[in-house]
C-alpha cells in the first residue's frame, strides 16, 4: 500500500513539475527573441499572414517587427482546451440520450 502510494505521489509531482517547467520555457524563457523578425501582409486575394520569412513581391501592406519568436502553446494549455472540448462532447451527447428517452415516452 504504502509503494503505491510513493509511486503516485512521485507521478504526480513529475508531471506537476513537467507541466511547471513546460509553461516556464514557452511563456517566459522563450518569448522575447530580439533575433527575430516578424512580417505581416496581404496578399493579392486579400488574405493577412503572419510569418517570420520574407513576404513575396506581390504583397501589400507589409510589416516588419522585432521580437517574439512563434512558441507552441504550454501543454497545460493544451490539456485544459482538450478537457473542455471532451466535457461539451459527452454533455452533448448525454442531452440526445435525454432527448430520444423524452420522445419514446
């Protein structure tokens, strides 16, 4: 009992330090890179992008900025989006159940 309680104890707080060390680097560490720089423009058929290469010759309305460099959204991020979504899929579907019990009654 108590080497399973020390083996979830010690997952628990790797993951919790993963997660810890996962948002330090993609929120602090990493957002501001005055090496790079950032264009913004529009392209013949009116759409913007965003990107960090040089925009082709046809574009209107370009930017240039330094700083920030893209970084990928922190996991926790991430498993929060995924929760939300699963949790709206199973009410969804639970409320269908709901409603074809209603409609044999």
């Amino acid at each position: 009992m108590k080497k399973g309680l020390i083996i979830a104890g010690i997952l628990v707080l790797g993951s919790a330090g993963f997660l810890a060390y996962d948002w330090q680097v993609k929120t602090t560490l990493r957002a501001d890179d005055q090496r790079v720089t950032l264009y913004s423009w529009t392209d013949a058929q009116g759409a913007k992008h965003y990107t960090d290469s040089q925009p082709p010759f046809d574009a209107v309305n370009v930017q240039k900025r330094k700083g920030y460099k893209y970084v990928d959204t922190p996991l926790a991020i991430k498993i929060k989006d995924q929760t939300i979504a699963m949790y709206k899929w199973i009410k969804s579907k639970l409320s269908k159940k709901k409603d074809k019990k209603k409609k044999r009654h």
